[in-house]
C-alpha cells in the first residue's frame, strides 16, 4: 500500500513537471530570473531609470508567477473536487458508526462512575468508621501518642484501628480499651468518693467553726449595742443641755440685737433730720446761683447782640468796597494768571 502510494506521488510530479515544461516554467527559467533581476537595485531613491527598468523586470517576473498560478489551480481542481467527496464520505460514514459508539459509551460510563461511586461511598464509610472509633477512644479518655492509642495498658496504632474490619474491632480491641476505661473509672470513683467523703468532712468542721463564731459574732454584736445604747443617751442627754444652753445665749444675744437696732434706727433718724436739713440748704444755694448765672448771662446776651449790630454795619461797608475793586487785563500770561487768582479771592471775599 505504501509502495503504490509513493508510485502515485512520483507518477503526479512528473504529470505536474510535464505541464510546467510545456508552458516554459521550468528550473532554467526560475535561473535566469533571478540570475537577472534578483540584483537590480534603484541607482538612488530619486532616479527614474532604474526605477522603469525595475518595475519592467517586474512585470517580466509577475508574468512568470501568474502563469503558474493559473497551471497549478487547473491542475489541482480535480484533487479539490476529490477531497471534498472522500470528508463528506468520511462524515457520513462516522456519524453513523457514532451512534452505536455512543450508546456504548454512555453504557460503559455508568459502570465505571457506579464504580467510583462505590469507591468513594466505601472511602467515606471507612473515614465515618474511623471518625466514630477515634470519638469511642476519646470519650474514654485515650490519648494519641507517637502514632497510636494509648489508655492504660493498652496500646495500637492508628492505621491498625482505622484500617481494621468491624468484627475485630467490637470483639478484640474495643473490649481491651473498656477493660482499661472500666478499671481507671473505678479508680476514679474510688478517688472521687474518697474526695468527698474529705470535703464533706471539712465542710462539717467549717459549719461547726462557723456556728461558733457566729454565736460569738452575736454576743460581741449585743454587746456593742449595749454600748452604742448607753453612748447615744449620753450623748442625747448631752445634746438637750446644750440646746439649752444655746437658747438662752440665743435669746440675750437678741436681746442686745433688739437695743443695737433700737439705738442704730434713732441714730439713723437724727441723721436724716441733719441731711434733709442740709440738703434743703444746699437747694436753695443753688437755686440762687442758678438765678445769678441766668441773670448774667441774660446781660452778656444784650452786650454782644449790640456790638453785633456795630459789626454789621461794618462789614457790609467792607463788601461794598471790595465790590468796587477794579480789575484789569494783563498781557503776561504770568499776571493773566495772578489777576484771576485775585479775581476769585475776591468773589470768595464778597460770599463769606
């Protein structure tokens, strides 16, 4: 088969060589192509020469490119149409022959997940079977020292407890790990009872204390009332005999209260009699140096409204005459300048 295979491909190329040949496409025409014009180069970037010389070559060269295109796509429509007949030959027959693998697919899919299912279901009751004998161990109180399970005398490892069967587990080793337990329990009840068998009697002998010195507490506590009792009469009795002692002060302190007020009130009343006696003096000064100073400024009045009167007469006598100052006009611009100056000093004069 491989043999007449590559009889056949030989057999093509020289089909394909035979075509070119009769064409002119053939190694000593790609030769002299490139021979002369694989090394034309432009003479510089601007020169038009070279430039219609290489784009000539390449017209020459396209015409070669072309043409062999145009064989080789004549050629090979056969092999395209060829092709496409053997994928849709392949697609057909392969959707056919994917029904029947499917099906058995799909079959051989479900015993191997159902497999795994019982894999991982049979991982998981083992871990749950682990779990549950590591909780047993530990609720009797086994510990996990360097890779096993330690309570009392008995010992073993872990990967021996997780990994054995059911029936050794409840008949060999569970038992030796409750025989311990059983036997550190009743040491620990024994331990416990003794404890408080202890307590108990420690707590009678702290009843009995306590009773005692509460009673004692009791008569100290009478005691102190007693005492508290006969201090607090005492102290009430004292208490009166001050009170007592402090109304009377209080009554002659209000007593002499009663004559200083007496005695400050009439001395307040003379002073006012005094005061008012004063003040009615010192009105009446008052009221005659007002009437004085009204008097003398009533007179000060009448003189300068008099020498006012004077006053007016002369300065409108004064205006009169500034009005009849004459003016002239100068020539210099420096005395034009200086004459209305005077000019407005003038009528600011005859305003005031």
């Amino acid at each position: 088969m491989a043999d007449t295979q590559e009889v056949m491909e030989l057999s093509l190329e020289k089909v394909i060589e035979s075509k070119l040949v009769q064409n002119n496409v053939t190694e000593q025409v790609l030769a002299v192509l490139k021979e002369k014009y694989g090394y034309m180069k432009l003479a510089a970037i601007d020169d038009k020469e070279s430039y219609l010389e290489i784009k000539a070559a390449a017209k020459e060269v396209a015409k070669v490119r072309t043409l062999t295109v145009k064989i080789c796509k004549e050629g090979r429509e056969e092999a395209v149409k060829t092709q496409k007949l053997w994928i849709a030959k392949e697609k057909e027959i392969v959707s056919q022959v994917d029904v029947v693998e499917s099906a058995l697919d799909a079959e051989i899919a479900l015993y191997d997940n159902e497999l795994k299912r019982k894999e991982q279901e049979e991982i998981k009751r083992k871990e749950e079977v682990y779990i549950n004998r590591q909780a047993a161990l530990n609720k009797m109180g086994a510990t996990y020292q360097g890779g096993s399970f330690v309570l009392g005398d008995a010992s073993f490892e872990s990967e021996l407890v997780k990994g054995m069967d059911d029936e050794i587990w409840n008949n060999d080793v569970l038992p030796k790990f409750k025989a311990e337990y059983e036997k550190i329990e009743a040491v620990r009840v024994a331990e416990e009872k003794a404890k408080a068998e202890r307590e108990a009697a420690f707590k009678a002998e702290q009843e009995k204390m306590r009773q005692e010195q509460e009673a004692f507490r009791l008569q100290q506590e009478q005691f102190k009332q007693q005492q508290e009792e006969a201090a607090r009469v005492e102290r009430e009795k004292q208490a009166a005999e001050q009170r007592e002692k402090d109304r009377i002060a209080r009554e002659a302190e209000f007593e002499k209260m009663k004559i200083a007020a007496a005695e400050a009130a009439e001395a307040k009343r003379l002073a006012d009699v005094e005061k008012a006696k004063q003040d009615a003096i010192l009105a009446e000064q008052a009221r005659q140096a007002a009437e004085a100073e009204a008097k003398r400024q009533e007179e000060i009045k009448k003189q300068q409204e008099l020498e006012a009167a004077g006053d007016k007469t002369k300065w409108e006598d004064f205006i009169k005459q500034v009005k009849e100052v004459g003016t002239f006009e100068m020539r210099s611009g420096q005395y034009r300048k200086r004459m209305q100056m005077a000019k407005e000093k003038l009528e600011e004069i005859i305003n005031l």
